[in-house]
C-alpha cells in the first residue's frame, strides 16, 4: 500500500480544469497531476466496476502489479486506461463525487479522458481513420458522390478487408448505408424549410438521419405535425462534434458548432425550440458545448442549451394539451415492447419519455426497460479494437431485450438500434417511428431491419 509519504490527496490539485479555455487545460504537467488524483479516488471507490473495461483495468493494474499505487503506472499504462473509455457517461451519471452534484471533489472522469485526449491531440494532423470515422458530414457527402459505390463497398468482403486494414474499420461491423439524397434535401423538397426563421420548433435531425437514415427524421416531421406542432428544418447543419471529441479534435467541433449555432439561434430568438432525434447530440448541445466553446461562442452555446430538447421529451410536455391526438390505428403485435435507455439519455437526466409515450398507444405495455450500455457508443464499436469488446460490453442488454420477448423494440439511440440489430438480430424503432407507424396504421410485424441473422448477416 502507499506509505504515508506517497498518499494523494482527493482534493483538487491546482490543476484541475475542464475547462479548454483555460491555460491550465493544456498543461500536461498540471494534467498528469489531475489523473493521479483521479486514479487515487477511483480505486479507493470502485463503484464504477461494471460499466466498460476502463476501471477493471486500472483496479487490476494497482492490484496485480504496483500495490495500489498510482504514481508507480507508465505514460503508456495510463494511455492504455483512457483509451478504454468510450464515453458512455455512466460513470458520471453514478459518481457520487461530481461537480453536477456540488462534491468537494470535483471528479468527473469523462471530462477528464476528453481532456488528456485533447492534450494528446493537440498540434498533430488527423489520421485517416480520424477523418473517415469522426467527420461524418464528409463521409456522407464523399459517398453521394461515389453514385452507390460507398454502399456496395460495404457489403464486398474483399472491400472489408481491405478496409480494416487501411482504416480501421471491423470487417465485421455491421455499417449503415448511405442515403441517396440528404435528409435536408428532401425537407426542403416538402416545404419545411422556410425563407425566415420562425415556427414552435425547429429540427436537429443529427449527421445520421442527414446522410443514413432520412426516414427517421421523416417520422419526426410526421409525428410532430400530426400533434399540431409548426415544426421547420434547416439547410446545412454540421455534425454536434461528438465523433471529433471522441478523438481530442476540438478545433471540429469548435468549428462545426459556430456553424450550427448561426443557424439554429435565429430560431431560438424567435422562441422556438430545437428538438433532437439522437440523445448523443441533445447531450452534447445541452452539457458540453456550454463548456468547450470559447468567446462568443460560449455564451451562445448557453442560449442554445435552454431550448434545446429531446423530440420525445417535447412530445411528452404536450401530451396533456388538446391538440396531442391520440387516434393510434395499429399497435404492437400482442401490446408489448421492450426499450433500451441509451447511456446519453441517462446522462441528461430527463427520463425515458420515448418509452412512456409508447404507452400513449392503447393496449401497449413495457416487458422491460433495460438500463444497460449497448456497447456501440458513437464509433468505438467500429474500430478494429473496439468491435469485440463492445459486443461483449453490450452482452447485458442483448440479454435484457431478449428476456422481455416482446415483438417490438425500442430505443432513442439509432447507433444502440444498429448494435442490438447485429449482435441481438432484431433492431429496434426509434420511439418517433412507433408512434409514426401506430398513427398511420402501417403495423409492426414487417418493420424494416426487424430482423437479422448472426452478426446482422441478412
């Protein structure tokens, strides 16, 4: 054990920042002295056991090799720690030590991982995984113009290969397509975006429903005017910068922000809300641009946030109002689903409103409300070394949908849909999509992606 000379204070150190904007930020001297305290506290807790293989494998470093002392652990030790970590949140929604909570302690582990990430980062050029995985909006873009070959490419083995090898990608993981035409394309094609800004909402559609699943942002258009809601689209929004971070690029997420804030403030001016179909993007414009924007920015990002909401979580604050109408013609084959609770939606703290509008639809019952991490968490389960692990990280919740048999899944998150389709082979709706389908009559048994085989194989 540490002898009484080597004991780490759990106070802060003076280098404590989470804030990019601060000198101290970047400073990896004042940096290293934060993941030594850190370290210290989590292993005296060890609460945090059970979410991803981040802490079992510090515990087990302390524990097998250096007698539980944290100042012993290499550079590169410390980087295999954080290199686990896939920001899934969790351990901040369950730490009783947080800044959120007012602790004395000040500890919030996802923050730090971005923070010694950015450090990493810092002055270096992107790789080319890092451009492919954490710039969506290009890839999109890049496979419109490859008129389908981007799709096929997915599905070539020979492709596959070759793509792990130049870019990291799994052979194996199951990829979205590409969609031939961009989700704003279509909106404004429809008449929703409008010369001037105005409306009650205006919608995020998020980088996954612009360039691989337009669909789901077409069910939330849908199921928000069918609920009297003036709802309008923008033309040329940026990803919300989650990919970026993911990596320590907070100059792309810097820059792709300022563009949707310049986009999206003149409908916030006029009172209307911003309503987010992935709890990875609500999360990141409600908790994270608020700190990682520097300037004018900043304060901008704080306006932002206040109007920035969940779809479901709007839908449910209207529920009571005479307009919400309640005319479902088709509900869930024996009124039973089942709804994974994405780790992002946790992180925010506002419920499972897309679970409980699910009950809206009459005869409809919940099997099970899995809490679990799926494993996807934005582009780790991608990676040649994420792909494993993030199936067997994934393992309780496959394993919690399954036991609810239940027809229908659901879940907010369109990546979380993804994995639970190829390693659980049913793939969940988005709940704007269950209540698109109840509301149209369309029913349930024939949902696309219902199904997989092993893997996702179809």
């Amino acid at each position: 054990m540490n002898t009484p000379e080597k004991r780490i204070s759990y106070q802060p150190t003076p280098g404590l920042s989470y804030d990019p904007s601060d000198a101290r930020y970047w400073d990896p001297a004042a940096l290293d002295g934060e993941v030594r305290r850190v370290f210290e506290i989590c292993n005296g807790c060890r609460l945090c056991f059970k979410y991803c293989d981040v802490f079992p494998g510090l515990f087990r470093l302390l524990d097998e090799k250096y007698d539980g002392d944290v100042l012993k652990l290499g550079p590169a030790e410390v980087e295999g720690v954080f290199d686990g970590c896939f920001q899934c949140k969790l351990c901040e929604v369950q730490c009783p030590y947080t800044p959120r909570d007012g602790h004395a302690f000040q500890l919030d582990f996802p923050k730090l991982v971005h923070r010694y990430r950015g450090v990493r980062q810092r002055g270096k050029r992107r790789s080319l995984r890092q451009r492919v995985l954490n710039d969506p909006d290009r890839a999109g873009k890049l496979a419109r113009l490859s008129l389908g070959l981007a799709n096929a490419s997915t599905r070539s083995r020979p492709l596959r290969v070759l793509m792990e090898k130049t870019v990291g990608i799994h052979r194996d993981k199951l990829l979205p397509p590409f969609a031939a035409q961009p989700f704003d394309a279509w909106a404004e094609e429809h008449g929703y975006v409008r010369p001037e800004p105005g409306g009650e909402a205006v919608l995020f559609q998020t980088c996954f429903v612009q360039h691989n699943e337009p669909e789901l942002g077409r069910d939330a258009l849908f199921v928000l005017q069918k609920n009297g809601v003036d709802v309008r689209v923008v033309k040329g929004l940026a990803c919300c910068g989650m990919p970026a971070w993911e990596v320590g690029d907070l100059a792309s997420l810097r820059a792709w922000a300022r563009t949707d804030l310049d986009l999206l403030l003149p409908f916030v001016e006029r009172g209307a809300k911003v309503l987010v179909v992935n709890p990875t993007c609500s999360m990141m414009m409600r908790r994270e641009w608020p700190h990682l924007l520097e300037g004018a920015d900043r304060a901008r990002a704080e306006q932002l946030a206040a109007a920035v909401m969940d779809v479901s979580e709007f839908l449910w604050s209207i529920r009571n109002e005479p307009r919400f109408q309640t005319d479902f013609r088709s509900a869930p084959p024996g009124g039973k689903i089942a709804y994974h609770a994405p780790c992002h939606l946790r992180a925010q703290g506002i419920g499972f409103k897309g679970r409980d509008l699910a009950r809206k639809i009459p005869g409809v019952t919940v099997g099970a409300t899995v809490m679990e991490c799926c494993g996807h968490d934005g582009t780790y389960a991608l990676t040649v070394e994420g792909f494993e692990p993030s199936r067997r990280i994934g393992a309780k919740a496959f394993d919690g949908m399954k036991a609810a048999d239940a027809q229908v899944w659901v879940t907010d998150c369109p990546l979380a849909a993804l994995q639970f389709q190829q390693h659980a082979g049913r793939r969940p709706l988005h709940p704007v999509t269950l209540l698109a389908r109840a509301y149209r009559g369309e029913g349930f048994e024939a949902a696309p992606g219902a199904a997989a085989g092993k893997d996702g194989e179809r």
